[in-house]
C-alpha cells in the first residue's frame, strides 16, 4: 500500500496508483463471488456463520481492496 502526501486535503489525481489488470480482475471477482454468496444466505441455502467464513476465505483468496482494511 502507498502513502500519498496531500496538501489541504487535496490529492493530485496523477499521484493516485493505478490498479493492475490482475487487481482489476481480482476485485470484480471478489464481488462476484459475495454477490453469489449473498444469494445462497439470502435462499437460506447456508447459515450466516458459513456466510461469514466464505466471505472471509474469499478476501484471502481475491485479495480485493477491502481486504487491506477488513481482516
């Protein structure tokens, strides 16, 4: 992860780190694999404890953003 220095709380749009086409793609199937999950507690299919475990496999797996700042 990179630190951008700001000045006033502004951030130069230059300086701001382009995603890979990996974490790209990583990051759409993060989603698509919560959305598909959200679906089977949703259909009752599993428990809301096994919702969690997935989720949590699944952020290992993708290594999406949201990883960085939820365990």
């Amino acid at each position: 992860m990179q630190v951008i220095q700001t000045i006033d709380g502004r951030v130069n749009p230059a300086d701001v780190p382009k995603p890979t086409n990996e974490e790209m793609q990583n990051e759409y199937d993060y989603l698509l694999a919560e959305q598909l999950t959200k679906k089977l507690l949703d259909e009752g299919r599993i428990s809301v404890d096994e919702f969690n475990k997935i989720m949590a496999k699944n952020r290992e797996t993708f290594s999406p953003y949201i990883s960085k700042i939820i365990p």
